[in-house]
C-alpha cells in the first residue's frame, strides 16, 4: 500500500513551536503579555548589569520567533532576588519596554537597582517599614529599578510618553522605576532626606544600601500611589 502523504507544518510555525517547549524546558516562567506580543517582532538586545552582584548581560533577548531561551535562562539570573539567590518570573514586556526607552534617549547600557523580588524578601523589606508595597510588581517579575550615565531625565520622560505601565521618578537617588502594570506615574523628589547623600554630591547616595533605604523610606511617605 502506498504511504499517505503528510501534512507538513509551515517552517514558521514549527519553528514557534520549538522555541516554545526550548522555552519551557530553560526553566524559567517567561511571561508574555498582550502588549509584548504587539510590539514588532524584530530582534531587540539589551546590555544590563546588576549593581549588587556585578553580573551582567549583554546581547539579543528575542528575535522574530520570540523569546531566546538562553537569553531568558541568563537575564533572569541577573534580575534575581540576590538577597534569597533565588530566579522569579521574567516579563518580556517589561524588557522590551526598558529596550524602548533606552533606544529613545540613545544609552545602550543600563545598571539594574532591583528587579525581582521574593515574597520572604518583600516581608522582610515591609517589617523593617522600608516602605515596600505589600503587592509590588517586583513580585511578579514585572518591575525594574535602572539608572543610566546619562540622560536619566529624558528616559523618564519617555517612560511616561510610552504609556506602558508604572512609572517611578527618583531624581535624587538618581534611577527610574518602570514596570507593566496598571498605567500611573509618581515623583520622589526628597526632601528633608538630604543626610543620605555624600557631602558636596548633588543626587548621589553614599552607598547602593542607602540608595535603597532612600527609595524605599520616599516609597512609603507618597504609599507608591497604588500597586507598584
């Protein structure tokens, strides 16, 4: 009997659907919003290093298929809570709106401040009355604290333009607060906390420890408008 002929799949789909279980076997929950699934499905890159640990990344995250699985697998290492060395969850959306903003104001590199946080972190945080919020977007892999050289001002700016989600103003900490959740915006400027910064440095904390209490103790005086 003569064989049946099958049905092949388009290369595109195949493709879509190996990337897909390459996804799910890197072992990290990669989370793909209706906003990431819009934006154009050119190839993005990204060159990011994590203040605390040093550790970096730097180079494509998806291209016309999606997500890199590797690429995933390494940035959610450096985006993880250092303090419990534990890998959350990682948005693309949250990515590529950090890719955006960097392209609109020209800076190819960005120092992460805080990014995923765990729920014993969040605790900890919140009983120290550091002014965490109890259902933070950091929780859920969403959320990025960055800082830039240059422009920090502009990339504000055009966080706010981009009306992707929450948007967080420390000026005088010196670093940005992006995350996808509900669309919002708010601005620490801090005032009265002049003694956390170094003496004779305009918007410069003398320590990333500082920095953080300085985020965190604004973050509770203006009760971050809602859901971070």
């Amino acid at each position: 009997m003569p064989l049946k002929d099958h049905a092949l799949a388009p290369p595109s789909v195949s493709l879509s659907l190996k990337r897909r279980e390459l996804l799910i076997g890197c072992g990290v929950l990669v989370v793909m919003s209706d906003a990431a699934l819009a934006l154009p499905s050119a190839p993005r890159r990204l060159s990011l290093r994590n203040q605390h640990t040093g550790e970096s990344f730097d180079g494509p995250y998806r291209d016309a298929s999606g997500p890199l699985p590797d690429a995933m697998t390494d940035l959610a290492q450096v985006l993880r809570d250092h303090h419990a060395n534990k890998v959350g969850p990682l948005d693309v959306g949250t990515l590529d709106f950090l890719a955006d903003i960097m392209d609109v104001v020209g800076q190819p590199k960005a120092t992460i401040l805080s990014a995923f946080r765990t729920p014993e972190t969040n605790a900890k945080l919140a009983a120290k009355s550091l002014g965490v919020a109890e259902h933070s977007q950091h929780l859920l892999g969403r959320a990025l604290d960055v800082t830039f050289p240059a422009r920090l001002p502009d990339a504000h700016r055009s966080a706010l333009d981009l009306k992707r989600g929450g948007v967080g103003w420390y000026p005088r900490s010196h670093f940005l607060h992006i995350d996808t959740g509900p669309v919002r915006s708010w601005e620490m400027f801090g005032q009265g906390l002049e003694g956390l910064f170094a003496s004779g440095v305009r918007g410069r904390p003398r320590t990333v420890a500082q920095r953080q209490a300085l985020h965190r103790a604004l973050a509770r005086r203006q009760l971050l408008l809602g859901r971070r």
